[in-house]
C-alpha cells in the first residue's frame, strides 16, 4: 500500500488498528508490535528487531511480552476482525492451536489464537524473513471456516482490498437502512 503504515487507514471514520483493538478489548493485556502512536486502548508497544523483519519475527517480538497461556494473534489490517471470531478460535486453541481459513479454504495465519508453549517452540531462534506458514503449520493447528456476514479474514494489504472492505461496509450499511 505504498510502504505507508496501512493500519492508521480510515474506514468509515476508524482506523484499521482501533479495528483490530475493539476484537480484543476483552483481553488482559494487548500487545502491539509496530511503532508506538496515540491509541484508544491501554496497549503495551513493542517491535521487532530489525524493524521490518516480517510477521514472523514480529510476532516472535510480541510474544516475548505475552504472561498467559493462550493468546489471540491478529493483523492489525483486518478490518473486520470481531471480538466473537476472536472468542472462537481462543475456545478451539487447544491442543495447539486455531487458525481462522477463508471462504476458499486458505488458511489465514494471522488471525488465530495459540497455546503460547508451543507458539514458543515454533518462534524460536531467528524468525527474520520467515513466513508465518512455515512456522506455525507445524503445530497442526483447528482450522475454523469463517462464521461472520462480512469476511473477518480479510485482510488490506493492497488498495484493492481496502476498497473491497469499504465497498462491502457500504453495501451493509445501504441494507440495513432498508
């Protein structure tokens, strides 16, 4: 999207990262990787090193700052990511973990939720450059088929796809005015 932080985006009025915070605004700690900004929510910042290095190692990063025993793992650029879709895959995250998979059946690795042990042993040693797939297919994760009206696996990484995600929004909204 241009090299720009696609997360501070603007969707009918709310940043994609307020988004993906109003999914976990029940969690005890969230935890942001990424530069540190002014948010609605109480978030404890960190990032990866280097800066950049992909999701892996920037998942790897938070991690480090995780105290619990399951966690919830999403992009910051899925704009419609819910609190239920999130309670979901932390109730299926056992033994291992949950991984959300789109309508055509592909996995979404950065909407899941994990038994942090073993997401421990699949991040260790140096994850830069790393695919999240490579990593976390191992642990043999519950695959949950998507249950929401709108595409909770979405995710903007093109503009294409931000536009989509408004179009989509438009078209609820003009239905439910109905």
């Amino acid at each position: 999207m241009g090299g720009g932080d696609k997360t501070r985006l603007m969707l009918n009025g709310v940043a994609l990262l307020e988004r993906a915070l109003e999914a976990v605004s029940g969690a005890q700690r969230i935890i942001v990787v990424g530069p540190s900004r002014a948010v609605t929510r109480d978030v404890r910042w960190t990032q990866e090193e280097p800066a950049g290095a992909g999701p892996a190692a920037a998942l790897a990063a938070g991690l480090a700052e995780v105290t619990a025993p399951r966690v919830a793992v999403l992009a910051a650029d899925l704009p419609f990511v819910t609190a239920t879709t999130v309670g979901r895959l932390l109730a299926h995250a056992d033994p291992s973990g949950a991984v959300l998979v789109d309508a055509a059946g592909a996995e979404q690795w950065l909407l899941g939720a994990w038994v942090v042990a073993k997401l421990r042993v699949a991040l260790a040693g140096d994850q830069a450059g790393r695919s999240l797939r490579r990593s976390l297919r191992p642990l043999d994760p519950v695959r949950l088929a998507a249950q929401e009206e709108l595409p909770e696996w979405l995710d903007c990484d093109r503009p294409d796809d931000f536009a989509a995600a408004k179009e989509l929004l438009d078209e609820r909204a003009g239905r439910l005015a109905r």
